[in-house]
C-alpha cells in the first residue's frame, strides 16, 4: 500500500488555515472536557500523593522564603525592579545554562556520548558558524532588549490583576494548582498563535525565520522575529501568572520551566530521563503540523498528521533506558531493503 507523500509546503496544507466557527465549538467543548479532567486529577492527587508532597515542601518552604527574601532585599524591595531587571536576568541565565551543554556539543562535537542521543543525524555536526552567530545576535536581541520591552508593558496589567512581589511563598497545593492553569493557558494560546504565523499569508513575513532551521539546536527557541518573540513565546507563557495573580518567585519558577522545556524540544537531542523532542523536531523537519505543546489541540484539530503513527511518535516519550530510542525504535525498512543493507 501506498501512502501520497505529504508537502513540506506551508501554504499546500488544510492544516494552515485558521480555526472554523464548528472547529470552535467543538474546541470550546473539548475544552471543558480538558479542565473537567485537570480539576478531577488535581482532586485525586490532592487525597493521595499531595500530603506526602506538602510535607517536602513544608521542610524546604522556609529555605525558598528566605532566599526570596534575600533577592527581594538585593533589589531594594523595588517591585519595578524586582518585576523587569530580575526577570531578565533570569530568564537569559536560565537560557544559558539550560543551552550550554547541547550548544557545546552542537560546536565541537563533544562529549562524543551525547552525540547518539541526536535526533537527526548528521545534522549540525558540527553547526554552521555563519548560521550560527545569525541566530546568536537574534537570540540576544530578543532576550536582550524586545523580552525586557514586554515585560515592562506587561508589568501594569500584572499589578492591576494583582499579583505579588512580597510577602509569604504561596502552598504547594496553591502552586501545583497554578502551574496546572499556567499549562492549559500556555497551551491554547501558543497553539492558535503558531498555527496562524503558519497560514499562508503570515508565514513568508513573520514565521519562516524561525523555520530556517529544519533541524532545530536548543538556541533556536527564540530565534524570531520581534513579532513572534512576543505573540508567540512571551505572551503565552506570561498570561497564566498574571491571570491567577502569582507570586513572582512562583512566575520566575514557571519561566524557567518553559525555557527548560522549549529548549530541549529544539535542542535536536533525545537524552534519557528528560523531556521527548521528537515532536516539536519533527514539526520543524514538516512545518505543517504540530502546532501545540502538549499535543491536546493537534489530536483535537487532527493537526497531529502525519506524525500520528509514525516510527517518529513511537519514539516520543521519556525514556528511562540508556539506549539511544531511536535504536529502540528504528527507521522502518524501505522496500525492497533488508536488513543486510
């Protein structure tokens, strides 16, 4: 049997266009379904697993507390200050240290055991240097100066929802309630803002920069134009604090996560024990699915395809082995090849 070959073309797909009146209907229901779900599993986890859990936060809350209040003091209690300077400087030290080991790798081609977790072989090894330093100066103009823009327009709108920069840590049940809302937010607005940079008629002029890189390196996260870097990146990720009123230390722990997170869907290595970036590198090798981050939308917009039964979503998953998956799980046999070959 034989399957028609899918084009890597953004504006030859169905899968471009934007969301539908029935689409959106179907997306508002599956929506409720979705935070039914959530608020259901945070119940469940709350009576069984959550005790154990708040008493490893309750042992180390009063260590978080203090060292927040040592950053606190280190900005003289400037809530201004504390919201833009210290949130930029997390964010780019963050960026760096979650980058530094793949960015080596991708340069020097060691450590030689990190290169059998690559995604796509043979694929920036090692890296371009021109390419390179183009996404570099990008990447520090976006961390630099439109990253810190955002966040000082963003800081009225937080202050008036009323979140916070002094005062005691929230709970852990508090937090883990949080950060449930701050992924399901993240997730809607990323997915319909990505899957519009990809219509045709947006594509050429703000997404196709970022798509350069058909084989992403973990750098290449924030490689974008300003209006991307914003729509797409920032405001997703920054709309569920501000929305539930968090406690900026819980904000800056968020940030951190999306950073670590993103940069290891670009990063173009599939390393035991963290986070699968099969799919995401997949979406840069097609262009024309998978627009989300936890894959909810896709499966619901069937923008899945044709990743969906693909020895590349086999391959999706945290692994626990210290064998590469795509040893586990390898490319399937064209026809007329054997093994031998």
């Amino acid at each position: 049997m034989t399957t028609k070959a899918v084009s890597n073309s953004p504006g030859n797909t169905e899968q471009n266009r934007p969301p539908g009146g029935g689409v959106l209907w179907e997306t508002l229901r599956s929506l409720l379904f979705i935070f039914g779900t959530a608020i259901l599993t945070t119940i469940a986890v709350k009576n069984s697993v959550n005790p154990y859990l708040e008493k490893i936060w309750g042992a180390s809350h009063d260590f978080w507390g203090s060292l927040w209040v040592s950053i606190y003091d280190l900005f003289g209690r400037n809530d201004f200050l504390v919201h833009v300077v210290g949130s930029t400087v997390h964010s780019i030290l963050c960026f760096v240290v979650f980058n530094a080991l793949f960015l080596v790798c991708d340069i020097t081609g060691h450590p030689k055991w990190l290169l059998k977790y690559k995604v796509q072989d043979g694929k920036n090894q090692p890296v371009d240097n021109k390419k390179l330093w183009s996404c570099i100066r990008t990447v520090a103009f976006n961390l630099g100066v439109i990253s810190p823009l955002f966040t000082i327009a963003f800081y009225a709108p937080v202050c008036y929802f009323g979140a916070y920069h002094k005062g005691d840590l929230p709970t852990f049940e508090r937090i883990l309630l949080e950060f449930l809302v701050f992924n399901i937010i993240e997730e809607i607005f990323f997915y319909y803002s990505h899957r519009i940079l990809h219509h045709p008629k947006f594509y050429a002029r703000f997404h196709k920069k970022h798509h350069e890189w058909t084989a992403p390196i973990g750098i290449t996260s924030v490689y974008c134009g300003p209006l991307e870097m914003v729509l797409s990146n920032l405001f997703p990720a920054a709309l569920g604090p501000m929305i539930m009123r968090s406690h900026i230390f819980v904000s800056w722990f968020w940030f951190g996560l999306v950073l670590f997170s993103t940069t290891l869907a670009h990063g173009g290595y599939h390393v035991p024990f963290l986070f699968s970036p099969e799919a995401h590198d997949y979406h840069h090798k097609v262009f024309n699915c998978l627009f989300g981050t936890l894959g909810v939308l896709d499966k619901l917009h069937k923008t899945d395809r044709p990743f969906a039964g693909s020895v590349n979503e086999k391959r999706h998953f945290v692994s626990f082995s210290l064998a590469p998956v795509k040893d586990i799980y390898p490319e399937p046999l064209k026809p007329g090849h054997s093994k031998a070959e």
